[in-house]
C-alpha cells in the first residue's frame, strides 16, 4: 500500500508568496473566501473563545473581529486553521512543496562546470535569504510609546473560564544568549498583569529559558514581543530547530527572501520591520511572579507557577494595528494545523539523520507529545527498537511519550489501519520498551514535573532472530487483475 507521500504529486520549488506582512495576508484570505469579518461588538472575555472554538473545530474561515469590547483595535484569530490557510501561508499547493524544498537544500552539492553553477544560482539566492537585513526604518515604529496608555490599549482575551486572567496568546518573542550573542525567537504566552507587566511563559526546556537561565545575579535581558508579526515569522518561531539558530533563517529560507529588521527604540534588539506592534521591554534575573493559571493546547488548564516578570520600556506600532490573537484548548485547534506542517517539512530532515525512516505522523489527539507514530525500512532485527531509542535522544522528540513503530506499507496517515496493525500485531511482553527520562511541562499524568516514564511499541511485523518462532502471516490484499476487473464492471453489478 502507497503512503500519503507517495501519492503527492510532485510540486514547483519556489515559494510564491502573495504578501508581504499580515495586513496583505488577511487581504490575501479575504480574497480567497477565507476570512470572516464580524462586526458586531464581542466581549474577548470567554465569548470570543466560544465564537472561535466553534470555527475552527469544522475548519471554517480565520476571523476578523472589528469592534471588540473595550478596545478600539481590532482582532485576528485562526489564521492557520485549516489546510488551504496553511498552504496559502506558505505559498505552496501543496505542503509537500515545502518539504521537497528542503531536501533538494539539504542534498544541494558544489557545482562543477558552468552548466552546472548556472543551475545553482537560485540556490544561492536561498542562501542569500538566510541572513535577515537590517533596514532604518520599519511601519512597525510608526508610533512610538514610552508612557501612558500601553497594554491597556489591546483586546487581550480571557480564553477560558478558570483562566489566571489575560493572556497575550500569540506574541513572537525575541531575546538573545547573553552568552553568545545568539538569537531566539519564540512562542511564549504572556500573562498581563498591568498597563506594563505581563508574566513570560518560558517552559523550563525553551531557549528563552535557558537564555534567562544564564544571567548573572541582577542582570537584565532585552526582550520584544512582536504582536502581528508576519505569518512565515510566527510559523519558524513555532518549529524545533536546534539551539542556537536563528528562525529568521527559517523564515528567511521560507519567504524565499531576508527578513527585514529594524532596531528597536529603547532595546538592541532587532525586530521585523513590517510588524503591526511590538513591545520592547527586559526581564530581570530572580524577579518572578505567579503566572496562570492557563487553558492549554492539551484540553487541560496548565497550574500556576512563578515565571519571569517582563517589564515594558516601550510600545511601537502602526497607525492603526491590527493586534493577532489565538485560542489553544481541546484538539483540534488552529495549532494543530501548524504542527502538521512542521511535521510534513521537517521529516527529511529527519530521514537524513536515519534513512530507515519512511513516514511520520504526529496525531492532534496526542498533543504534539504524547504519541509519535513512525514507520521504517525495516531490514535487520530490533531496528525499531533502535528506532525509539533514537526519537528519545532527538531535540525536543525527547518528550514523546509514546513511539509506535510500523512497517514502511503501513499507512500511518490512516489512524483505523495504524491501530488495526498495533492490535493485531504487537505482543505486550516482547514488543513494549519502557524507558524513564525529562517530558513536556505540560504533562499532568506524570507525578513529578518534567520527568517520567515513556514507552515504545514495536508494531512491526517480527523476525525468527526478533523471537518470533512461528511464521508471520501475509496481509490479505486481493490481486490487482480482479480488483481491475471489478472495477471495470462496476456498474454492470447496478451500482453508481
């Protein structure tokens, strides 16, 4: 049986964006009948959550709230929430494009004779695209605000009843190793606690918490939350890449050009020049605060715990912004659409690393965490076993804490034949590996923080050296000359 990225048909190589930032994306959705414009006035207290929630659960249309309740700004939600957005964000037909971009990158090689460097010229335009570009001016700085009315101006929500209060759900945040001088950018909800603090929610595995981590006693780190940032920005922020590079090269690589940067007002930090808002503040070594609770991407409120406190200098943004929000809770949400991208472009990079591996499927219902689903080329005994060990040594992979290992004729996109081949299968004692080791902050079935107990089933069909001492059976398949035939005399049976 194909696999799902068998059957994808063979896309172009160049992204083709049709905008620029987010105010020519929500263009660019409304043109394609993917925007809804509400414009009746919505309490962002709980109400818009519900409207939202509703939305994207039947994958409808990214919304535009235009009269929110107790703010004068306007506020976009479910910008990725379905597959069309996601492929429009990306630029592509097909998500698959993105992927092949990445492996003809990755297998690129030094020309030899002029043919072939002519040939490579758009690979070092891709190359080129890596290096965000520093400019002197930006929309984002339009307007200037080192006092008075802050925070306070933006329809931040409260998106679940036993929410801690306000939280800032989509924020692209910047910092720097106070180390090496390398950036970070990340996901980080903010919890608002007034007009100029919020709390920064850095899990203890993220970069921006390392980052905080390696300040001396009393010193400051420059920190920007860009609120509206460009969908490509938002979406490398949101991708595993290993500690220390940038995701503006990723957004770079993805816009298919630099990232423009402009320096903030009262930071040294860089930020994109074209955002709608940013918040330009620092957070101080051992100066914590209570944050959440939070309604979380697992379908479960995530308790309150201290983090750092973010202290606002300073907050720019155009004439008249338009603030991004988002909702994460019970899957699906538009989170779940992003993470499927990221699975689709980063598999190979992964078969790079291990070329046994054929597919990848990371399930919504598991939360990006709780179960990894992966089939192999199986050719020698224990290989999936190899396989798991692997996962739970790989980036952020460490925190999977299941892996169901199958055969490369599994489809594993098709979650009934995934668990037809596990059931029948897979037996307990020879087939299941426990191993014990750090999990994802947001684990509550373990019954300490960060650590507990994860488990690898070999779904596999097993060889005599695996301990099988009996024959495997063979799938029933029906030939392909009776299938064709039926499928020739369809109708003749009387069917449509």
């Amino acid at each position: 049986m194909k696999t799902s990225i068998e059957e994808t048909p063979k896309p172009s190589t160049k992204p083709k964006l049709e905008y620029r930032d987010l105010r020519e994306f929500l263009h660019l959705l409304r043109e394609s009948g993917e925007l809804k414009e509400i414009n009746v006035q919505v309490d962002p207290e709980l109400e818009m959550t519900e409207v939202y929630d509703r939305v994207v659960k039947k994958e409808g249309p990214a919304l535009l709230f235009k009269n929110v309740k107790g703010s004068n700004l306007p506020l976009a939600i479910n910008l990725f929430g379905s597959t069309k957005r996601m492929n429009l964000a990306l630029g592509v037909r097909d998500i698959q494009e993105v992927a092949d971009r990445f492996s003809a990158f990755l297998d690129a090689k030094p020309p030899e004779g002029v043919v072939e460097k002519i040939k490579f010229i758009p690979k070092l335009l891709e190359l080129n695209a890596l290096n965000p570009k520093l400019v002197s001016h930006g929309a984002c700085q339009e307007v200037v605000r080192t006092d008075g009315p802050m925070l306070d101006l933006l329809p931040v929500q409260k998106c679940w009843p036993l929410d801690g209060g306000r939280f800032i759900t989509f924020p692209l945040v910047i910092t720097r190793d106070p180390q090496t001088g390398k950036r970070n950018v990340g996901l980080y909800r903010m919890h608002v606690y007034d007009n100029r603090t919020t709390g920064m929610h850095w899990q203890i595995h993220k970069d921006g918490a390392e980052h905080y981590r390696r300040l001396k006693k009393g010193e400051r780190l420059e920190v920007a939350a860009v609120l509206g940032a460009h969908p490509l920005h938002l979406f490398s922020a949101a991708c595993p890449l290993p500690y220390g590079m940038d995701e503006f090269s990723l957004a770079g690589f993805l816009q298919g050009e630099p990232v423009k940067l402009v320096r903030g007002r009262t930071i040294s930090l860089e930020v994109p020049a074209d955002a709608e808002m940013v918040l330009e503040g620092y957070v101080e070594e051992g100066d914590v605060r209570l944050e959440g609770p939070f309604g979380d991407h697992t379908g479960f409120y995530s308790r309150a715990k201290d983090f750092p406190v973010f202290h606002v200098t300073a907050m720019t943004h155009r004439k008249n912004p338009i603030y991004l929000s988002t909702a994460v809770g019970r899957p699906p949400m538009e989170d779940c659409y992003m993470g499927k991208a990221i699975e689709r472009i980063f598999l190979p990079v992964l078969q790079k690393q291990f070329p046994e591996l054929h597919d990848l499927n990371l399930p919504w219902e598991g939360c990006f965490h709780n179960c990894l689903i992966v089939s192999i080329r199986k050719s020698y005994p224990y290989q999936a076993k190899k396989m798991m060990n692997a996962i739970w040594g790989l980036g952020m992979m460490t925190f999977s804490k299941s892996i169901l290992v199958f055969d490369h004729d599994c489809n594993i996109q098709d979650l009934k034949e995934v668990a037809w081949r596990a059931f029948n299968n897979v037996d307990p004692k020879r087939d299941m590996m426990f191993s014990e080791g750090p999990i994802d902050e947001l684990d509550h079935s373990a019954d300490r923080d960060f650590v507990g107990s994860k488990v690898g089933i070999d779904c596999t069909r097993k060889l005599p050296e695996e301990g099988m001492t009996r024959p495997w059976p063979e799938d029933m398949v029906m030939s392909e000359e009776i299938k064709e035939l039926v499928t020739r005399r369809w109708k003749e049976y009387g069917f449509c």
